[in-house]
C-alpha cells in the first residue's frame, strides 16, 4: 500500500494505491459513512459491504441523472446522514460522479471519498473533483470541482469488470499517453489488453501512472483554465458520438482522438496517426465509425468547451504533446463533415 497527498486549492485528497477494501475504514468512520454503489458492484462484491451503510443504484448512464441524485438524497435523509458524514462512491465513473456531486449540495456539502472500480474509474473519472450529472443528451451539464478527501485503490474489484468495460477504459489510457507520456505510448504499443488483464504488476504500475498523470495536470489548472483542458482530447467529437449512438464513452472518444489526429495533420503537420489507429486496434477499439453530421453538430456546438462561435479543440503536435487550439465553429464543421 502506498498513500500519497496531494493539495489542491481548497482541499487536499489522499491518493491510496495498492490497498485492500478492508482498509476503507481507516479513511472513512464505518459509523458515519454511507456507501454508495451500483447493482452490478453490489452483486459481485456483496461480502465487502457487511456491516456498511449503502445506497444501491440501478447501473448504467442513463441513471446518472438529477432523479437518481434526489433519491440518494432522499435515502440520506432517511439514514439520519449529517454534516459529519462521509460519502464514499464505490463504482465506475457513473457512482463516483454522482456521489461527488450528491456530497457538494447535500447539507450544502460533506466529506466524500471513491473506490473506484472499473479502469476509466480508477484512472480518470475518480480524478479531478468533477463530478455531475447529465441533463437529457448534454453529459456533464449540471455539476461541480471539489476534490473528494479520498481515492482507496483496490484492484481485486477488477476481477468482475467485463472485457467491454476494460477496453473503455483503456481508451482513455491511450488518450493520457498520446497527450503526455510518448514513453507510455510505447509501453502500450509492446502489449495487448490480455497483457493487462493477466499482469497484476503491470496492470497496478499502469494505473497508478495514469493516476498520477491526471492528478499532476488538474494539480496545475483544477478550474480547466489552461492545461486540464488537453484532457479533452478526442472528447469534443467523441461527447457528441456518445450522446447520438449507442457507443461506449471509451469507443466514443477513441473515434473522437483518431479524428483529432487526422485534423492535427492537416493543422498542424502530425503524421503519426497510423500509429494512433494501431494502438487503438490493439486494445480493441474502433478508430472509425459511420455517424450523420447533421446530428452530430447540434450536439458537438453545445460543448462546454465553446466560447461563441469558437471552440477549443485538442490536437496534436507529436506523440506524448497536444496542443489547444481555437477554432471557429465553421472550421470544425467542414473538417468533421469530410471525416464522414
Ligand atoms: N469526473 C470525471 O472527471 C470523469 C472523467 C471521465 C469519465 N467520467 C464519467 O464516468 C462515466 C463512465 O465511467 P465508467 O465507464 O466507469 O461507467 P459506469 O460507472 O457506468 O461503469 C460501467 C459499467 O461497469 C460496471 N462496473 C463497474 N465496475 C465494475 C466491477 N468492478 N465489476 C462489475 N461491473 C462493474 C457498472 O455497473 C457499469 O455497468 C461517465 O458518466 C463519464 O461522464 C467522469
């Protein structure tokens, strides 16, 4: 096990890495906390949850929306939950944001921590203190940043994720070593998902990597100033995809990062896009997909990334450096219609 702090602007989250569930208890009083988690989550892993309080969620995204908020809150109420206690999201990104976001407007906001158990969770969605909901087709419309005190890693949640949801989350693995770590890029590039899936070493050291990518970059830009933006490479297309077709977020970015790669070549002389679509097949993810642009652009110019008529995309320059550039709306149309 190894604990590491990191300060953010107004609090600090203890970043627990090779640990044990049991251990949770050490972070979180089992006497004011309150898990939450989903029926999938719950199913598999029912032992862990003796003697805690916990919400059960139906799974999925179409449940991270504000009703499901106001049952947890109706469940807190019922539970006596007070200013003392402490929320602890056990799950995918879909629990831990919601939890976050229950936390901040819950008695006008308690102590929250996450278990995060699938990879996108562990290497991304847990990371960050952004935490909402979505609002009918808009992901992540309504929400906030605050940093949960805690993030306890146990991996053994992982032996119950589906191979689906491995391939999410490698999608976004991909995105952090395309846009930060070409020595990453490479790693990945010698090995498969079924390297990962047997290799506990490598899969712990890969995550904990990731992890501390994130928290390095949203440690320099918490608010989405500058940098954390990169973050969002493949996400502007990708959101857009998601929210029209029946994709997986991680299948969804992956069509999204190798469109910004074609468009960082024609922008910006990047010619290292067959390797992008290479890796991407590796891990088992689509690199292309048939969409229809004209439902596509209503979605993509609702982005919270616009400003007006311009909107910042992510491209980039090499392997391992992206680039924020602004772009008119008009310019992103035209690029995103001759893609399809
Ligand atoms: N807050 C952020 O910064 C951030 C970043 C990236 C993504 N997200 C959000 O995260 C969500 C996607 O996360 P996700 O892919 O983890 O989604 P998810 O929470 O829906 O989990 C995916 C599926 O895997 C199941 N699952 C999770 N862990 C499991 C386990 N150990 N065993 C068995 N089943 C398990 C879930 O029940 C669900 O069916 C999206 O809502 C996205 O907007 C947030």
């Amino acid at each position: 096990m190894e604990k590491k702090n990191f300060k953010f602007s107004s609090a600090s989250t203890d970043l627990v890495t090779g640990a044990s569930f049991s251990q949770l208890s050490k972070y979180s009083d089992k006497s004011a906390s309150i898990l939450i988690t989903d029926e999938h989550i719950y199913d598999a892993h029912k032992t862990k949850f003796r003697g805690w309080n916990t919400i059960i969620l139906k799974p999925g995204e179409e449940y991270k929306i504000q009703g499901t908020a106001d049952s947890i809150i109706d469940q807190l109420i019922e539970f006596e939950a007070d200013r003392k206690t402490t929320l602890v999201g056990i799950g995918g990104g879909v629990v831990t944001d919601i939890t976050g976001y229950v936390a901040a407007v819950y008695m006008r906001g308690i102590r929250f921590g996450f278990v995060p158990t699938s990879v996108l969770g562990l290497v991304d969605a847990s990371i960050g203190g952004k935490n909402g909901i979505d609002v009918k087709m808009y992901k992540n419309m309504v929400g906030v940043i605050r940093q949960p005190s805690f993030i306890l890693h146990d991996l053994a949640f992982l032996k119950s994720l589906p191979e689906r949801q491995w391939r999410n989350g490698f999608a976004e693995i991909i995105k952090h070593a395309c846009i930060m770590d070409a020595a990453m890029f490479r790693e990945l590039e010698k090995n498969d998902l079924a390297f990962y899936m047997k290799n506990k070493k490598g899969l712990s050291d890969l995550i904990r990597r990731n992890a501390m990518l994130k928290i390095k970059l949203v440690q320099k830009d918490e608010f989405e100033n500058g940098d954390r933006k990169l973050l969002n490479f493949g996400h502007t297309l990708g959101h857009a995809l998601e929210n029209q077709y029946e994709l997986m977020h991680g299948e969804a970015i992956s069509i999204g990062m190798m469109a910004a790669a074609h468009f960082s070549r024609e922008l910006n002389g990047f010619n290292q896009a067959a390797r992008i679509a290479g890796i991407l097949d590796r891990y088992g993810l689509p690199a292309y997909g048939h969409f229809d642009v004209n439902k596509i652009m209503p979605v993509l110019k609702m982005d919270k990334k616009r400003e007006r008529k311009t909107l910042s995309y992510i491209l980039l320059e090499k392997i391992g450096k992206a680039v924020i550039r602004n772009l008119e709306l008009k310019t992103i149309d035209k690029f995103i219609r001759s893609l399809s």
